[in-house]
C-alpha cells in the first residue's frame, strides 16, 4: 500500500470527496487562494442560523467511506493545510476546524474525538488526544497535547500527522508544522477501543449555538492527502504526495497540558 486517499484540493481532486455534512450547502466555495500561495482551495462557513446537521452546527467534509484500513493497529500518514483569515470571530463558543473521528460500536456516552484542531475562546490553537480511561470504560480521557499555541490568523499553516491507532499506551503521534516537528508522543493511547475506523473530517464544526453577535466563522482548506506504514518518515511520505519539501530541524517543541 501506498496513498490510500488523495483529496488534494489544489491538485483538482475535491471529486474524490464523497460525504458532506452541513446544515448549508452554501458554507462550501471552492475559490483561489486568498493569499495567492495554493490556487485552488475550499472556503468552508458556518453562519449563525445554519440548520443542524448531525445533532450540531458544522459545515465538514468527512473523509469516511475512503478509508476503511484506518483501524485499530493501523498507521496512518495525513498531509493537509489549514488558513484562518485575520478576522476570525472570537468569544462564545470554541470552533473545531479539523478532527479525526472515530466510529463507535453503538451505546457509548458522549465523547471528544480521538483527534482535534480547535481554537478557544482565547483564540489559541489546542491540539487535543482523546482516549479511553480503560479497556472497561468508553468515557474518554482528554488530554490537550498541545495547549494554547499561536493560531496564526492569516497565514497557511501546512500539517502533517503520523499516528499508529493504538487505545492503549503502545501508540504513537506525531505531528510537523511547516515542515518542523512540533510534537512527538511515543507510547500514547491514541484513539478508543470500540471503534470500526478512524477517519479525518475538515471545515467548520461548532457544538452549540452560535452567538448571535458572531456572524459566522471561516476557515480555508486544501483538503486531505493520507498514506499508510509504507512510509517510516517524514520526507518519505511527502515525496510520495508528490511534493520535493523535506523536514526542516525543530526549533522549539510545544507544551502538553491537561484538558481544560
């Protein structure tokens, strides 16, 4: 195995996308690059007033159905790129704008994500880990593995992710932003125990309701490309995504802190 999914927007390969979840057709705009750096990118938007869409105010792109090999045990390598615009609303509710869902045997409480890309109310970006408290129990565990870091509004930021699915202490995840290694957790439990697959989900995701005195929230993207464990590092994975960038030395790792 190689590529199991390539939805590089900019490569013209949004088709290859096949579930949506939105409560308005209209919060996704394929558009050139604001910036002028990715050509051809998705504008994702959730408004205020959005009909719910799976019991909560989301405007996503879930890569579902193209990866079923995303199990328990797997290793799996994502590259995306993520652009919040400078006027980004802040206050009220936190906004989720890239997750890794997992898919519950059914009967399970109410449950973080194994994976999550959120901005708080204090417009920091928190990069969250979710898992079991035990083999016995579905409640999760949250963990925010990278607590409260610069969001940078109005400027790309390009990620990449390895994760091995594991719910016990024998995962692994690491995660490069613009080519530099910004976490690295070995022996970590990375999803739950009761799950068929794990799969990634982009675009705007709100729990609750939206302010009213927020008019609604962006978020730009260049959609998803995902390999397995035939790749064991960094400038491998990405040469095989078709790009010459290779990994850049990392200058400062970020800090882990409990969930808040």
């Amino acid at each position: 195995m190689t590529i199991v999914f390539n939805g590089d927007i900019p490569s013209g390969n949004y088709g290859n996308y096949t579930t949506f979840e939105t409560g308005n057709a209209a919060g996704f705009t394929l558009m050139p690059d604001p910036l002028g750096l990715k050509g051809t990118v998705l504008r994702t938007r959730l408004d205020y007033g959005d009909a719910l869409a799976g019991g909560s105010h989301r405007t996503e792109i879930s890569v579902y159905t193209e990866d079923p090999g995303s199990v328990i045990g797997a290793t799996r390598w994502y590259r995306f790129s993520t652009m919040l615009p400078v006027d980004w609303q802040i206050g009220g509710n936190w906004a989720t704008y890239f997750q890794i869902h997992d898919t519950p045997d059914g009967g399970d409480p109410a449950r973080h994500p194994p994976v999550e890309w959120t901005i708080h109310e204090d417009g920091l970006l928190y990069i969250g880990v979710n898992h079991p408290v035990s083999g016995a129990n579905d409640d999760d565990v949250l963990v925010d593995v990278a607590a409260g870091i610069d969001a940078r509004f109005g400027k790309w930021d390009d990620w990449v992710i390895q994760v091995v699915w594991q719910w016990q202490a024998t995962g692994l995840f690491r995660v490069w932003r613009n080519r530099r290694k910004i976490l690295e957790l070995p022996n970590f439990a990375t999803c739950y125990q009761d799950v068929g697959r794990n799969y990634p989900k982009f675009g705007m995701y709100v729990p609750f309701d939206l302010s009213p005195a927020i008019p609604g929230r962006v978020a730009y993207h260049t959609g998803i490309v995902i390999g397995d464990n035939a790749y064991s590092t960094f400038n491998g994975f990405m040469a095989a995504t078709g790009s010459s960038v290779t990994e850049l030395e990392m200058v400062t790792a970020v800090k882990v802190g409990a969930h808040e």
